[in-house]
C-alpha cells in the first residue's frame, strides 16, 4: 500500500511537472498578442510591414588606381635592379561599402540615400527587401545637405509617405531602419533628442534632427520614421567616440531633403541663391550694443553685399532677422538655412530689428555671386597695442599688427582686419576711425571684414 501511493505521488508529480509546463509555454506564446484583460499589446510590427519594403541595402563599387612605389618608375632603380625597361601597368583596386536608401517614389523608381554613400561610385546596387537587385542611376546629389537621388527600373515597388518635420517635438517616437554594418536590414528605436542640430560642421547646411535610436556605419540613407509609418527623416552621422553608437545620431529633415530633392529631380542638380548678406549670431553685448530688448534672438546682419538681393531690397548692415516668412530665426545658422532650401527667385518675408523697432522687409533670393575678398578690425584705447595703417583700397582701416599681452590682443581682433565702421559710423580713414571712436569710454563697436568674412565686435 504504502509502495502503490508512493507511485501515484510520482505520477500525480509528473502529470502536474507537465501541465504547469504546457501552460507556461501558452502563457509566453500568447503574451506579445493580449494583455490580462485580453486587450491587444501595442506593437511596431504592422507598422514596419509596411515600411520594411520601401527601404534598401545599397551597394556601391569604386575602382582607384594603386599608387606605385616611385622607385619603380626610376630608369636607374630598373636597371640596377635588372628589372624589364618596360613600363609596369598600372595596378586597379576594386573597393566597396554599403549604406542604405529610401524609396519615396514607387512608381518611378525614386530612392533617396546620403551623397556620401555614393560619392566616387563607379557603380550603385540597390537590394530590396525581397531579395531582388537593381543597379542603379544616380539622378544627382547635393554634397552640401548629403543628399543624393538615384533611380532603378523596377516594378512592384513599395515607397514610404513623407511627412512634415516641422511637426515634430522633442520626446516623439521614431524608427530608424537600415543597413548597419552590412548586417541587412535592421529596426531601431528611440525618440527625438532634440531638433535643429547645427555647427556640428558635418554638412555645409545643417539643421539636424537628434535621435537615440541606435544608428551605426551603414545605416547612412536609411529611414528615420514616426510610428505611422511617415518618413520624417535621413539618418545621416552619428557621434561615436568609442567607433560605435552611443546614442547620439543625427538625420537631415524632410522638409530640408525635400528641397534638394526636387531641384535635382527638375535639373539634375540643386540650384542655391542667396540674399547677398554676411551674418553672426546675436551676442547679449551686441543685443545691448543695438539697443535691442534683452533675450531676444536672431540673425545680425554684419555687411550687406552692393548690388545683391538684399542690397535691392533695402535691408542694411546691422538689422537683425528675427523671423522669416512668419516662422522665428534665434540664430545665423537657422537663417543661413532658411535661404539655403529656396529656390532663385522665390521671395522671403523678413521680419527685422533696426535701431530698436520692428518691420518688414521682402526680398528675393538673387543668383550666387563671389564675395569680394576683405579683411578686419581697429582704434582707441580699447585697441591699444594695435598697428593700423588705412587699407590698400582707402576703405577702412587696416590692423596691420597686434602686440601679445595688450587690449587689442584681448579684444578679438586680428591681424589683417579691416575696420570699417565704428559706433555705427562709416570710417575709411584712421582719423574718421578716431573721430567715430571718441567718446566711447564704456564700450566701442567696430564692424570689421576679415577674409571674405564680415563681423561686428564690441569691445568693452
């Protein structure tokens, strides 16, 4: 008796050993589709059906020219050496690297990547999703926002919706999906870090979304989506101090790829004007210099170039840009980009500060035009230890020396300089310089051009 209830416990623990396992393993199986309440757990997997498709592996082939030890060219190496007179051939090398790209027309075979992923390309492979491969025609590209458009001849193609990144906020859901290290296709996830990321010096135009999603070599020209699906973004670089991600990834807004975009789809290559002015960020002590309200930021405008755009229409050198068409400006970069996205000819709607009061100015963007070449700075006893001698041209007043250790080494000025205006007082000659200069005791603002440069510095 005592041996036949010891059987049934070891059965009994055995069926209940299995049971409990089966009903873990329906547990785990279930647990990504309800939650207790039988309600279906959010997922990104409908939404990356759809998008998976439309983004793809590039593959890009280059063949270089391998330099030859010089020695082998030498008549006199050959012989000692008994090598063939003849010349040796040169050698080829046949390199290549992936990225990633986005098909944002389907019906033409329109893929969108980074120009650094395709720059010196001899050849372009595009691999879809489904295994198919394409090579592909580069349309055209625009190195300074890295972006470059291609086209492939294939059917059945899927593409992804472009959003508005203007829409976008701090703290938003994004994926980011791409090719990292050649692996293949790969999803991330994260949140917007922060918008209009410039003076990271990547790109001549910049104004960056910041993601933490994880992007790594490879994953440049891959898609930065919202949880609809929407493309809201090009991944583009990332900073990675150790070689890898460390959270900190950067992607070109739609809204600025979309520009490029459609120039090079019209002309094949991006057409970019300018309104003829050279600008720096506002600095509280020149905010205070202008007598402009405390906290409030912009563009300032430091030389207006005769016979440009914004000559024509009216704006000068020491207005401030505090919105364009309507939308804030709170720095150099942010107007340097709002004139970079528009066409020649399209007309901007500038809100501006001059000596204090607000007003509106309209102007174009003109055809591009060299920068006359200039230089900066000069005069008081805040210049103290400066060497000035009036410029070459008789337009200002050139810093031809500045001594270690003095006032005018402290005060940011160069050698090479030119000044050319003082307190707002145009100069051309030290003694204008010295007459606009008298008096200031507290502070003393020069407007200098340095190089194809020009700035306005307070010195105090």
């Amino acid at each position: 008796m005592r041996q036949f209830s010891s059987q049934l416990n070891l059965w009994s623990l055995v069926l209940l050993t299995a049971l409990t396992v089966f009903m873990s393993s329906a547990v785990h199986a279930a647990w990504p589709l309800t939650d207790g309440d039988d309600k279906p757990l959010p997922s990104l997997a409908p939404m990356l059906e759809k998008v998976n498709p439309a983004v793809v592996n590039i593959s890009t082939y280059t063949t270089r020219t391998v330099q030859q030890n010089p020695l082998l060219r030498d008549p006199f190496f050959r012989r000692f050496f008994n090598m063939p007179e003849q010349q040796m051939p040169e050698r080829k090398r046949r390199t290549t690297s992936a990225g990633s790209g986005v098909i944002i027309d389907a019906k033409n075979g329109t893929v969108v990547t980074n120009h650094h992923v395709i720059d010196g390309a001899d050849e372009i492979t595009v691999a879809l999703e489904d295994g198919r491969s394409y090579t592909a025609e580069l349309i055209g590209s625009d190195p300074d926002v890295d972006i470059a458009v291609l086209k492939i001849d294939a059917k059945n193609l899927r593409e992804v919706p472009i959003s508005d990144s203007e829409k976008l906020r701090v703290g938003d859901f994004v994926v980011a999906i791409g090719n990292p290290f050649g692996l293949g296709q790969t999803v991330t996830t994260g949140i917007v870090s922060a918008l209009g990321r410039t003076g990271l010096g990547i790109e001549g135009y910049e104004n960056f979304i910041q993601t933490d999603a994880s992007i790594n070599p490879g994953n440049s020209g891959g898609a930065l989506v919202n949880l609809q699906g929407e493309l809201i973004g090009i991944n583009t670089a990332i900073i990675a101090p150790a070689g890898g991600n460390v959270g900190i990834g950067f992607a070109i807004p739609t809204n600025m790829a979309n520009a490029s975009i459609s120039q090079i789809l019209e002309h094949g290559e991006v057409k970019r004007g300018q309104l003829g002015v050279i600008i720096q960020d506002l600095t509280p002590e020149l905010a205070d210099a202008f007598g402009i309200d405390n906290g409030q930021r912009g563009a300032l405008i430091a030389e207006v170039q005769p016979g440009t755009a914004a000559d024509k229409a009216g704006l000068e050198a020491g207005d401030v840009v505090v919105a364009v068409d309507g939308k804030d400006i709170l720095s150099s970069a942010q107007l340097r980009n709002a004139v970079g996205v528009r066409k020649i000819g399209d007309t901007l709607t500038l809100t501006i500060v001059r000596d204090g009061k607000q007003r509106t100015i309209k102007s174009k963007i003109g055809e591009p035009s060299k920068l006359v070449a200039g230089k900066d700075e000069a005069v008081h006893r805040f210049l103290e230890g400066a060497s000035l001698q009036e410029a070459d041209d008789k337009d200002g007043v050139l810093v031809s020396e500045i001594e270690q250790g003095t006032a005018a080494a402290r005060s940011g000025l160069r050698p090479g300089d030119i000044i050319v205006s003082a307190n707002k007082q145009r100069v051309k000659t030290i003694a204008e310089l010295r007459k606009a200069a008298k008096g200031s005791d507290k502070r003393l603002l020069l407007q200098v051009k340095r190089g194809r440069a020009a700035l306005y510095i307070v010195l105090q």
